[in-house]
C-alpha cells in the first residue's frame, strides 16, 4: 500500500511522513538517480578488476647508438620517445629547449647530419647512428662558435629561451647557402619564434656570421 492520502482539493497526495514529501527532486530526477545506481552496481567490484583483466604490456625498448657533440652514446630507450626527450632527460643535455612541443616554434632546433629538424616532432629510434650537435657542442677550446658571438655582438636576444634553437637553426641556414641577405635570412629562419622580437638582432647576427664563415 502506498502513503497516500487526498489532499485539500479532493486529489490524492504524497503522505507527510514519507521521505520523499519534502524532498525537492522531481520524478525524473528519482528515475534518473535510480539508473545510475542500477549502472553502478554492474561495475565489478576492485577486487574483479585483477592485472590480468586490465592487461599490462611491456614498455616498447630498444637500443640505438647516437654521436652526439661529437661523443658515442649506446642507450636503451623507449622508442616512443622524441630525440628532444632523450636529449633533455636522459643524456642531461637542458640547451635544447622545449617550447610548444608541436614542432611550431623551432626552440628544440638541432642538427641531425648536419641538416636542422626540430627534435620534438623525432623520434629518437629513426636516428640510431646519426651524428647530432646541440648547442652544447658549439663552444671549441674555450671559444664560442661564430654565430655564438655574432648573437652577443648583434644583441639577437632577449630571454634567451629561443635562443639555442636560433643559434642552431642559424648554422643550418648559414649551411644551406640561405644567409645572402637579411629578406633571405628572413625567409629561411621564418620557423624559429622570438616571442621577445629581437628579429632584426638575430638576422644582423647570422648575416654577419655568413661573411666570416
């Protein structure tokens, strides 16, 4: 039998004594919180959800050999991981900078054979035996690379963040014979971001390195 009585106007109505008199959810609430009760109770209890339901595989590992800054390295590595990743955390080489992670900005700037890739974008098991310079290979017997100084002279910096992937991207371009004027300079180092502005610093200093090279 349920708690029901009329009310006032003759219509039947919640009796006061049930719970759900003053409660202020509608039926389609009730209903509502009802299912999801109903959909936790086909969850299987923590103790159901053992390591041989959910599945664990083994970290994907492999082993590749980089040169770099001119040193052989023999690692063992997870090969998901970016060569940016394995620059920074494993080999504790911090020069090399991580900025938008999605190959925009040109901060993780390296060379790889002597060509320029943004290392966040690489994966660094495409590149067993490839010979790699950061930045922190640049400075020879205690003296900074050209384009290192032509930087300082030039004063193509400001915070410095982007600074190692211009450096890096500079050389390339200086490289690839892309430095014979400030609108070429311009055009080719276009993928390296200073969100400081400092762009007529840096290509005053790539234009001069590319005299002196």
């Amino acid at each position: 039998m349920t708690n029901r009585h009329l009310t006032p106007s003759g219509k039947a109505g919640m009796d006061e004594s049930s719970p759900l008199a003053s409660s202020p959810l509608s039926r389609r609430a009730v209903l509502q919180l009802a299912g999801g009760a109903a959909s936790l109770a086909a969850i299987p209890s923590g103790d159901a959800l053992s390591a041989d339901a959910v599945g664990t595989e083994a970290l994907p590992v492999g082993s590749i050999r980089l040169i770099v800054n001119g040193e052989s390295k023999e690692l063992e590595l997870d090969t998901r991981q970016s060569l940016l990743d394995v620059l920074r955390e494993t080999l504790d080489l911090p020069g090399t900078k991580k900025g938008c992670n999605q190959g925009a900005c040109g901060a993780c700037t390296i060379l790889v054979d002597g060509r320029r890739i943004v290392s966040c974008l690489t994966l660094a098991s495409m590149y067993d035996g490839a010979d790699i310079q950061t930045i922190e290979g640049l400075e020879k017997n205690g003296e900074l690379h050209p384009l290192q100084q032509a930087f300082v002279a030039h004063e193509g910096l400001q915070c410095g963040f982007c600074t190692p992937g211009q450096i890096m991207s500079g050389i390339g371009c200086i490289a690839e014979g892309h430095a014979g004027s400030p609108e070429e300079i311009q055009f080719w180092m276009s993928g390296n971001i200073c969100r400081c502005g400092a762009y007529p610093g840096i290509v005053e200093a790539v234009a001069d390195a590319a005299r002196r090279t």
